[in-house]
C-alpha cells in the first residue's frame, strides 16, 4: 500500500524551489523533501515509493494531432461498442454519438448527472456549454485528462470507458467548470456545483483549488482537495486522499504539488 504524509509549521506561504518534482519520494531512504520557505517557517512533502508500474504517475502529454483526434477516436468506439452491444445503442447516442462536439457530450453527461428534481439537467447543461465554449483551456484539459486515464489506468479500456464511466474523470471536469465560475466571481454557483459534485460522486475539490491538465483520480471515493491547493499537471491521486488545510483561518493553507506526482492514502 502507500501512504503519505504532509508535515507542516503555522505558515504555508512556500513555494516548490523547482518546477517539478518527482514522481515519488521515498522518505525512508531519501530523507524529507524540504520546500523552499520563509526565514520563520519550515513545510514537508513526504511520499512512499509505490509497489506498482510508475506508469500511473509518470506519464506526460505533449501536444500533438492525437489529441485533436480523441473526439473522433471517442466516437469510432461508441459505434464499435453498440456493434457489440446494441442494447446500448440509445445510451450510447445520448450520451456521444448525438452530439456535434466533446464539449456538448461532456456538458449533456455532467448535466444528466448533476441534476435533480429541482436543478434541471437543461438549466445546467445551458450553464455548462457556456463556460466550455469560452474557454478552450478546459477543453484541452479534457482531453489530456482522457490521455491520462487511457495512458496510466491499466482499468480503462478505451476513452469512452472514461468518459462515460469514471467518476474521477467526470468530478474532475465538473470542478474545471466551478473553478471557472469561481475566477468570474460566480461563487454561488461555483458551490452549488462542489455540492453536487460530493453528493454525486463522493468527489470534494473546492472551487477555488487549482488543478493541471492530464490528471487522473483513480477510483476517487473520498479525495478531497482544499481551496488554496495546487496539482500540477500530469499527476495521479488515489481514493481516499485528502489535501487539506493546516488549520489557519484564512490565506494560503492547503499543499502545493509539482508535476508528475502520484499519491495515495
């Protein structure tokens, strides 16, 4: 199993003294990692090296035609699949093959999902589909976050199986979508949506955590990532992990994690 550890002072005003970092830091025989930090304060990064293939953590995209490519990829296995299996021909054309564009299939799929009898799948997909088209950052990271999964999860069989099926990779986009609000200064709506995200997918990133692109949340129960935190790109976290406060009452106070990171709890 691993496990990790976050030892800090009071202040958690530090920063990373490199761009990135490993993917893991085995303590036991490396010693402690220690951050750059002010004269007054000290803070620790501590992680077990994994018993399993580093392909979970190390994998990083560059840009490339592939990644243009996924939509038309996801596509050719939804028909692949309903040729299988045609009883999933009518899910599999509401939920990808209708659709004109990932960002439309991703707000319809988050809509159905985050929906109830008093917040309508259409009044959510129409605030969705907005933030998604102005903002060709998350629909990159969307795609990336699909490469991850495809890439690093020896479970997922292809990007539909993804799509459709991983409640990290769908927490995760659903989280782009409220951290967006959250920037606009839509926090009401930014919350609303961190609420149904945790009671849906028992998935509970903050609003205001900063997330990279080509994250994987593998299996995801119980992650929970606190409003100041940072994860950098390309990193891997596990279920039951939490990135949580050091018990300030406002200001920086949440961790910061490089590039090409896997944790587990």
């Amino acid at each position: 199993s691993l496990f990790s550890s976050f030892h800090r002072t009071a202040s958690s005003k530090t920063k990373f003294s490199s761009p990135s970092m490993a993917p893991c830091i085995d303590t036991s025989r490396n010693g402690k990692t220690q951050l750059s930090q002010n004269d007054d304060s000290g803070r620790y990064l501590n992680f077990c090296r994994p018993g399993f293939s580093e392909r979970i953590s190390r994998g990083k995209h560059t840009k490339t035609q592939t990644d243009d490519d996924v939509w038309l990829k996801m596509r050719e296995e939804a028909k692949s699949d309903v040729a299988q299996e045609p009883i999933l021909s009518s899910y599999y054309d509401a939920s990808i093959t209708s659709h004109p564009s990932l960002n439309h299939a991703l707000a319809s799929i988050l809509s159905v999902k985050l929906s109830n009898l008093t917040l309508p799948s259409d009044t959510l997909f129409e605030l969705f589909i907005s933030v998604l088209q102005e903002s060709p950052e998350i629909t990159e990271s969307v795609k990336q976050d699909l490469l991850a999964a495809k890439e690093r999860d020896p479970a997922c069989v292809s990007y539909v199986h993804c799509f459709l099926s991983f409640k990290g990779f769908l927490a995760c986009q659903a989280h782009r979508i409220a951290h967006k609000l959250w920037t606009q200064d839509r926090k009401i709506l930014a919350l609303l949506i961190q609420n149904r995200v945790s009671e849906v997918f028992a998935v509970d990133f903050h609003p205001g955590a900063r997330i990279g692109k080509g994250i994987l949340l593998d299996h995801a129960t119980a992650v929970v990532i606190g409003e100041t935190a940072v994860v950098g790109d390309n990193v891997s976290i596990l279920h039951g992990v939490t990135l949580g406060g050091t018990g300030k009452q406002c200001g920086d106070r949440h961790p910061k994690i490089g590039d090409g990171v896997l944790i587990g709890a």
